[in-house]
C-alpha cells in the first residue's frame, strides 16, 4: 500500500476508534458516579443501559438548533468546530502499540501539550459569540484557567520526558520497560499528583469547572447552544479529557506494557487510560467548586512553584545519574 | 444612625472600572425557587445587587380569612413547603391562644416529635441544595446531595405512616394533633434517629476534612452581631453571629421546657458558622425526638375529638401571636378572631422572609460564585417569602 493510502486510513480509524471510546465513556463515568452516590445509572435503554450514549446522541442530532438573535453568527456557528479539531487532533501522536499510531513524531508531546492549549480558542469563541453575559464571564474565566493551569500540565508532563531522554511518545513508553514512572522513588508520585491535579484543571472538570459552573453561570460559554452543536461541545470536552488520560496512562503507567501476549497491547493502555479517567472522574464527583480567585491562587502560588521545582530536582537527578558527566 | 439602607438596592462606590448589570433569576438553578437579584459586576466582583422578590405571591394571608380553622392548617403547609410542619403549628397555636383551648400532653409531644422531625428533614434538605450550589449539578455537590435526600426519605416516610403525606401534612389541628402514632411507629422512629445520627457524622467528616469546603466557607458573607439583630434575623442565622436566641429556650411552647438540650452558638457570622449551627441543630434534634419518645405519655390527643363539621371550631373574639422556632428561625402568625368559625385577619412572619434581608447588606464585594454559596447558607423558600 503506498504510504498517503496509510496516511488517509490511519487517521480514520483513529478518529471513528475516539469516537466510539468517547461516546461510551459517558456512559462510564455515569455509572461510576452513579455508584459513588448509591444510585444504579442509566439502566433503562439497552441491558444495563447499555444503549444510552446511542439514544442520547440520537436525541441531540434530533433536536432544534437555537441561534440567538443577538448572536454573533460565523463566530457563534464556528466555535464547536475550532473546539472540537484540537481536541481530536491531540490524538495524532499518541503511539497505541509499537508503531501503531497516526504519526510518532519526534517532538510528539510538545505537540499534544501545543495543541491541547488551543482548545481556549474555541471556548472564547463560544463563550464571546453567544452574546450572553453568563457565557461572556466564563470566556474570561477560561482565558484565566487555561492560561494558568496549562503551565503546571506541560511541567508535570515534562517529568517523564526527562526521566526518558526523548520527546518522542514511543520513546517515552519505550522506557519504562523496566520500571514505569509512576513507581519512581519519590519524583514519580509527586509528578503523577501534579498530573492529575493539572490535569482536572486544564479539562475544566469539577472541582474547576468554572468555565461551565452551573448554579452560578447556568452552563457557562455553552449556555445558547443547542442541539448538534452542544454536543460536539460535548464531544471535544470528553476527548479531551481522554486524551489526557491516554496521556497520563502513557507518561506514568508504561503505556502498552502488561502480561499477555503482544497483541494485548492496546487493550492495556485503554485500560490504564480508564483507570487515569477514573481518577479524575472520582475528584470530580467529591469536591466542591473551587472559586476563581482561590483557583489562580492555587495554581500560581502553589502548583506553579512546586512543578517547577520537581522538574529542575529531575534534572539534577537525572544528570547525578547518568554515567560519565 | 442606622446602618440598614432604606431600599434593597446597595451598590459599592464607583472606582473607575467599566460595570456590567447581571440579571440572576428568577428563573436560575440556584434561586431556590424564585429569587431575582439583579448584580452589577465589576468582573468577578460583586460591587451591587438589587434584590426581588414577589415571583411566588399566592395571597395567603387572604386566603386564610375565607377558610375555617379546622380546614386552614392543612393550607398553612403550603407557606413553608420545605418545613410543612412548623406553618401549621404556628397557625394552631394562635388560635389556641385566642381561645385560651388546653393541649393535652400526649398531643404536645406528638408535635414536639413532629417539628423536630421535620427540622431534621428540612435542614437535611438544606445541606444537599447548599453543597449543590456550591459544588454543581455535575460534581461533588451532587453527591452530597443525593446522600441528604436518600436520609431525608426515611423521615418521610415516618410522616406518611403518621399521616398519610409526605409533603403537606394537616397534622397539627386546633386543640391537638389529629392522628395518633400508629402501631409499631415508635421502634421505627427510632431506628431511623440512630441511623440519621450516624450519617451526620460521616457527612461532617466528608465536608469538614475537605479544604475545597472550607475555603469556599469560612470568612464568607459574614454577618455582624449587630447588623444579625438590626435587620431581624432569626434561627440558624443568628445564632451563627453569636445571639443566643432559640425560641425553644426563651420562650417555651408546648412542652420544650421538659427536654434537655444545648442551643448551638457560634461566633464566626459566616457561612461555616451557620452551616456549624445546623450541624449541631441535627443531633440537638434528634435528641429531642428520642427523650420525647421515651417520655411520651398516654392519654387524649385533642381536647376537641370528633370533628363532625368544618365550621365546628369557633374562637371567641380576639386577637394573638404565636410564635414557634423553625427550621429556618421565628415562625410567626398573628390572628385576630371574630368568634365565628373563620378568623377575621391573619398575618404570617416568616422566617426566610426576615432572613432574606439579610442578602444586599453581606452581598456586595463578593465574588459571583460566592453570591450562590451565601443565599444557600440563607435557606430560603420562597413559599414562605412570597406566601
């Protein structure tokens, strides 16, 4: 097969694969969050409401699509799109087995990190195009909260890079054969806790929801969307969140490494992306929202100064231990 | 001097940043129920709030004039729908006095049992849809949430056993209580007080040992001792700005004076203060329940018994304020009687009413997230505010 063929077929199997992942992992995380406060979940659509991500999207597409009078129309109609394209492309350079990805680019999580922050466009764009004043506020709150929690993300991701000596992703999962990164004495833990914390921030889940703070802002920059373009609102807020969670699986957790044969691959890095996506889901459904000055706060003062410092104590270990310098 | 402004509206001097008028309400997830406030906001910032209220007027006071006093209680529920029990026990009691009518014994600590009862369920309540505020629909507030109404079924469940309602009860009557405990209520009762009891103080653990709670508690709207009095607030409130004042203690009703237990004061005046007050409200609460249980005498539970008309209970002329503590502070009723079977006026004091006038004077200067989080640690219900 010539090499563009591959090219074009690759990314399509990867995106539809996101797709289906992303659809189903709502239905994940309602049954988790319903367990965690003594409900059961979806139950009614399909043997244990196996088919409600599938009626829940056949009801979005069915429904009436709102603009607002006073809307802002191209930016109003374009935003989902600008929002969703970063956070499905983030995908791209994410290694699923040995040599099985889209492209395994040499600079691969400086381009997740790059891309992933341009996700703040699209919700600007959303929250300034709706002209709504709850929807105006959580464009500036998310300006605040990408730009300050995005820092703080790529230090913590940088660990494992220099742990690694690579910025390549199969680099990175390559090399911790022997070890994974998340079972390093004492940098790995605490850059696995700034990861998750980071991480919850920069996907603006709860506790830093603010953007979306919906007993304050009612539904934040997606206040006027309806319909199709609330859900692929919907579809680039939860692929994202997976992509971090894939991310993190393949920072922390040796990616594709498990017993089994070679093939199992893939199967455990889903799995270990699950459990990263649990995680976060399990801090989401615990705490309180955070408010907006105690966030800058948090981030600046606190998780700033500390990522910082675990990373430069990386390098000094990571020089302390190589031979020969 | 006084300090209270003369209208709801309260705005913060100028400094020269550029403002923007918010509407909030009354349509809004967390106007529990039909609060406008219209904020003006400097950014994050709070700088002024125009407070309304009015959405839910359903002419009570009114309505209570064209209907009897054996059929009214059953309508008072409807004020204070969170705390049902505490309205009809305010109505009652006015009446009572008027007509200076005996409550046999039995029948006072059944409504004791009942108001206490139904303190624990609406403070239960409140916690869920406060933490709901603060935390969302969609994370952690949720949580406690679902937790509080699972315990609070448990005391429904108790009232639709006693009363064959969950909401709106009718229970309380002129001269008594009109249904007495049925068979097997007692044990039931106190197996869900043990249950309850525990629960607290898993949640306690849950909220307390949660940094994210407390900081967005502690230091919060806070409410002086002096303006808590100067404005006229009452229950959990002002005892949280450090005013020992429980109606239960300073003016005893209906048997209170044969219970032990503590009033909760705290000095703090914010948010955590009251959320504090109420904790310990709980446990106060089913202290009660259980002393009133165990102490419960036998005989009568109405000094009128069979009812054979509507219209049968008329009470000479006169007039009276009964007030009673409930869950969201002084409930009030002040009735004047013209010796027929209906009274001639009728006025309600409600506690949420008084309490919400608290808002434009700790609002300003807060964030927006934190507008949410005081009028939670309010506790309105606007069926009580509007009437």
């Amino acid at each position: 097969m010539p090499g563009w063929v591959v090219s074009l077929i690759a990314p399509f199997i990867v995106l539809n694969a996101i797709l289906g992942i992303v659809t189903y992992v709502t239905l994940l995380e309602r049954k988790f969050a319903a367990r965690m406060q003594s409900r059961v979940g979806p139950y009614r659509v399909g043997p244990h409401g196996l088919l409600q991500p599938i009626a829940d999207a056949i009801k979005l597409m069915m429904k009436e699509d709102v603009v607002p009078d006073a809307a802002d129309r191209p930016v109003y109609n374009l935003a989902p799109i600008v929002f969703l394209i970063p956070c499905m492309l983030i995908f791209a350079t994410i290694p699923f087995a040995p040599g099985l990805g889209v492209a395994d680019l040499n600079i691969g999580i400086l381009f997740f990190l790059a891309v992933s922050a341009m996700e703040i466009v699209g919700l600007f764009m959303a929250g300034w195009g709706s002209n709504n004043k709850y929807a105006l506020l959580s464009a500036m709150r998310a300006v605040n909260q990408v730009i300050s929690y995005d820092l703080p993300f790529i230090f913590a991701a940088l660990v494992p890079v220099l742990l690694a000596g690579s910025l390549r992703l199969s680099d990175i999962a390559a090399a911790q054969a022997g070890l994974w990164f998340v079972f390093y004495p004492v940098i790995g833990q605490l850059a696995f806790v700034a990861f998750i914390v980071s991480t919850v921030a920069a996907e603006n889940r709860a506790p830093f929801d603010i953007l979306e703070a919906e007993s304050e802002l009612v539904a934040g920059f997606r206040v006027e969307y309806s319909g199709m373009k609330f859900a692929i609102i919907q579809l680039g807020e939860y692929a994202h969140v997976i992509g971090a969670s894939f991310l993190g699986a393949l920072l922390f957790f040796g990616a594709w490494a498990g017993p089994g044969p070679e093939w199992m691959g893939p199967i455990w890095f889903l799995l270990k992306a699950m459990v990263v996506f649990l995680l976060v889901t399990w801090v989401r459904w615990s705490f309180v929202r955070i408010r907006v000055d105690q966030m800058l706060a948090l981030s600046w003062k606190a998780l700033l100064p500390a990522t910082l410092v675990l990373l430069i104590g990386t390098a000094v270990v990571v020089v302390w231990r190589t031979p020969g310098v | 001097m006084s300090t209270v402004a003369p209208s709801t509206r309260v705005e913060l001097d100028y400094t020269g940043s550029e403002r923007l008028t918010m509407n909030m309400g009354p349509q809004h997830p967390s106007a529990h129920g039909v609060f406008r406030a219209i904020l003006t906001l400097e950014g994050e910032e709070v700088v002024g709030i125009d407070a309304m209220i009015g959405y839910l007027h359903r002419c009570h006071e009114k309505l209570a004039e064209t209907l009897t006093y054996a059929q009214y209680p059953s309508i008072a529920s409807k004020t204070d729908y969170v705390a049902a029990m505490t309205s009809e026990f305010a109505y009652v009691r006015a009446a009572e006095m008027i007509g200076k009518i005996e409550v046999p014994k039995r029948a006072q600590y059944l409504r004791v049992i009942a108001a206490e009862l139904q303190r624990v369920a609406s403070h239960l309540l409140w916690l869920g849809t406060w933490c709901l505020d603060m935390g969302g629909a969609l994370g952690g507030g949720a949580t406690v949430f679902l937790y509080c109404i699972r315990e609070r079924e448990f005391i429904l469940d108790l009232f639709e056993a006693l009363v064959g309602a969950r909401l709106l009860y009718g229970f309380y009557q002129v001269g008594g209580v009109r249904y007495d405990l049925p068979p097997g209520w007692t044990d039931t009762c106190r197996e869900t007080v043990d249950f309850i009891d525990r629960r607290i103080d898993e949640y306690q653990r849950m909220l307390e040992e949660n940094p994210f709670f407390l900081v967005r508690t502690q230091g919060v709207g806070v409410v002086s001792r002096e303006l808590a009095q100067e404005v006229g607030l009452s229950g959990p409130l002002v005892r949280g700005s450090g005013v020992n004042y429980d109606l239960r203690r300073t003016d005893p009703y209906s048997s209170y004076e044969d219970f032990d237990f503590r009033v909760p004061v705290e000095t703090g005046g914010d948010c955590f203060a009251r959320y504090r007050v109420r904790m310990v409200e709980f446990r106060e609460s089913l202290t009660i329940v259980r002393q009133a249980l165990e102490k419960l005498p036998e005989g009568p539970i109405s000094s009128r018994p069979g009812l054979k008309s509507v219209a049968q209970i008329r009470i000479p002329k006169g007039e009276a304020y009964a007030r009673v503590e409930g869950a969201r502070g002084e409930v009030g009723c002040y009735l004047i009687a013209d010796g027929g079977p209906k009274p001639y006026r009728m006025k309600w004091r409600g506690a949420s009413f008084s309490n919400l006038a608290i808002l434009p004077h700790i609002i300003p200067g807060h964030k927006v997230a934190d507008v949410v989080a005081i009028m939670g640690s309010v506790d309105p219900v606007f069926g009580e505010v509007d009437r």
